[in-house]
C-alpha cells in the first residue's frame, strides 16, 4: 500500500485500564498499525482510560501494563492525547 493510499487512524479510548480488555486491546492494535506508519495513527484517552496513562501501575508479572503500552506506542511514534 503507498503512502497515498494509507488512511489516519484514531483510536479513541474510554474504557479503564484494567477489569475489561478493550483499552488493552485498542492499545494492541495501536501499536501494530503504527510500525511503519507512526504518523498515522493516534490515540486519544477519555473518561477511565485516563487512568491508563497513571505512572507506576503496579500489576503481577504476566499481566498487561499499560502505562509500558503507552510509552511503547509514544516512542514509536504515535501521537497520545487526553
């Protein structure tokens, strides 16, 4: 596909970090779509998903962190808005 071809993607988050998988989810293809096409794609965190973007989650070891999504998504290009 060319770059002319190629539509933006926003990802527009509301569900809280953890108790549903959707903001892991929307986070997980977020970062797929973004290899090689970072400027593409954004993502937008409302309402729970705020909470997303928390500093020094502490979850379980094997268990999803999305604060490391974010910063993943962020260094690889993807513009992050709340």
């Amino acid at each position: 596909m060319t770059d002319e071809n190629r539509g933006k993607t926003l990802f527009i988050l509301n569900d809280p970090p953890y108790g549903t998988e959707r903001s892991y989810n929307g986070m997980r293809l977020a970062i797929s779509l973004s290899k090689g096409y970072p400027d593409q794609v954004k993502v937008f965190l409302m309402g729970d998903a705020v909470a997303c973007a928390k500093r020094g989650q502490k979850t379980p070891n094997g268990f999803y962190n999305l604060e490391r999504m974010l910063k993943v998504a962020s260094r690889q290009g993807v513009a992050i808005g709340t």
